[in-house]
C-alpha cells in the first residue's frame, strides 16, 4: 500500500513491521488532499451495500472508516441510528457537512478502526466501504467490528478486489514506492479465503460477491489530476519521487488506464471490481 513508511528497524521485532509508524504515515496520507473530491462519487457502493445487508429502520449502525460518510448517509435514508467514524477529523467535518444539507441525524464521532471506543455488542450492523481495509494490522481492525457487532448482527464490507482496476493501481504504485516489509497488502480484504481468516471464527455465514464501480471522468488525463491532487496516497507517492519517476509514474498508470477503459470515445469509463460482503455474526 502506497502510503505505509518504510519499516523502522529499531522498533521492529522479529522482521515485523512497525505498524504504529505504518499508522501515523498512513494518517499523514489521508489527511492529505480531499478524499471527498474522489470519496463522492462512489455514493452508489453505499447504497448498494445498505440493500445488500437489508437494513431494517431503527437498527444502530456503526460506519468505520466512514471517510466522507458514503455508507452514513445511506443508512439514515433508511431511518437508522447511525454513528460514522474516522480517525480523519476533516474527513468527518465533510460528512457532518453532507448530513446537514440533506437533513439527517448522524453521530459524528473520531475513532481508531482498531481501537473502537465502543462497548461489546454495541451495534445491529457495523459497515464500511474501502476503508477499514487499508487498516494496517488488518487482524486487530476485523476484531473490533466483530467487538462491537452483537450476536446475530451484520458487518457489511466494500473491498477492492486484488484483480480490479484499484487493485491494480495499487501494485502498480507499489513498484514505484514499495510497502514495508510485513505489512499486509489492503486488497486482501478483497478475497474471500482472507476474510474467512479475518472473520471466520465469529461468524455464522459470510456472503461475498464480486461486483463491479465504474468510475467516469472526463478523460484519462483528467482521471489523474484529480487523483493526483486530491487523493491523499497517490498525492504521497507522486511526492515521495523525482520528477522523472514521476513521469514513469504517470506513464505507467496511463498505460494501466488503457487496459481497462471501455468509453471508446476518449472519455475515461474504467470498471473497477470489488467484493460486496455480508458477514452474520454468531
């Protein structure tokens, strides 16, 4: 993942990573630019996920990782009791924002994905979209929204697949700015015999099913500006390079664009896979 730092060898024990360092970097990272710029328009993964878990009114609904509030807002359309977290306050005043104009009742509230500050139990349905899996101790972040879902409640997940369009974008960054050793790739949230790892023990079914985001910019060149500018790891990795690998970079990611565009019209349509995951607790 391209906004983890190097490992720090001092802190390290055993060849494992640094991951309180991964976090702090990865903070910096997503702190960086305005992930709502990119965030906003993958409001559709929200609402698709909000019907795949078959949410009821009335339900406690936990968001982790929330960003800017895609899943948080759908689910208090459908009349939930809705908490959205980040550890990003400005990620969080932009759902806040979001929530006001549309006149609905969310609790806003900063947290750790791996340190939530919720009792057992807690909640009938714990979600997140493309952002608990960029957690770095992945085992710590599935073991606390498994904490504070209750028996017989659901955790809804949207995880970029490794084989999608952002998955690879990620190893194609990745050989230009490589991860830490040890550190778990975040698409591993997007396959099925990882989530079995991460939730299999509390779970009494997990349904995941590929689906399909398109994203749809004005063209490939304005697909990287943007991304450039406002999403917080592509900004980092592009600025951690000189400006000639900056243009492999940019070259390279063109090129990947390419291989998955389907407008045929100059217009950027790139269908990236993810799964769509729904795990019943025991």
């Amino acid at each position: 993942m391209v906004t983890a730092p190097s490992v720090n060898s001092q802190n390290s024990q055993a060849g494992r990573p640094d991951l309180a360092a991964v976090k702090t970097r990865q903070h910096g990272a997503w702190s960086s630019g305005d992930y709502a710029v990119v965030g906003t328009t993958l409001q559709i993964v929200g609402e698709d996920l909000c019907e795949a878990i078959d949410l009821r009114s009335g339900q406690k609904v936990l968001d982790v990782a929330a960003g800017n509030g895609n899943v948080s807002l759908a689910a208090a359309r459908r009349w939930c009791d809705v908490t959205s977290t980040d550890y990003v306050p400005a990620l969080l005043e932009g759902g806040r924002q979001r929530a006001a104009a549309e006149r609905l009742k969310i609790e806003f509230s900063e947290a750790d994905a791996e340190a939530l500050p919720f009792a057992d139990n807690s909640f009938d349905v714990v979600v997140s979209t493309f952002g608990v899996m960029f957690t770095p101790d992945q085992e710590k972040a599935a073991a606390e929204m498994a904490r504070v879902c209750r028996s017989g409640g659901k955790i809804g997940l949207a995880n970029w697949t490794p084989e999608g369009f952002i998955g690879q974008l990620f190893k194609t960054i990745g050989a230009h700015v490589p991860p830490p050793a040890g550190v778990k790739s975040p698409a591993m949230w997007g396959t099925k015999g990882r989530l079995a790892e991460l939730f299999g023990g509390n779970a009494a079914s997990i349904k995941a099913e590929p689906r399909t985001f398109a994203f749809r910019y004005r063209s490939p060149e304005h697909f990287m500006d943007v991304f450039k500018t406002y999403y917080g790891p592509t900004l980092k990795a592009f600025a951690a390079l000189e400006p000639l690998k900056q243009a492999v970079l940019h070259a390279d990611i063109i090129e990947l664009i390419a291989r998955f565009n389907r407008s045929g019209d100059g217009t950027l349509i790139v269908p990236s896979e993810y799964l769509e995951v729904v795990i019943t607790q025991r």
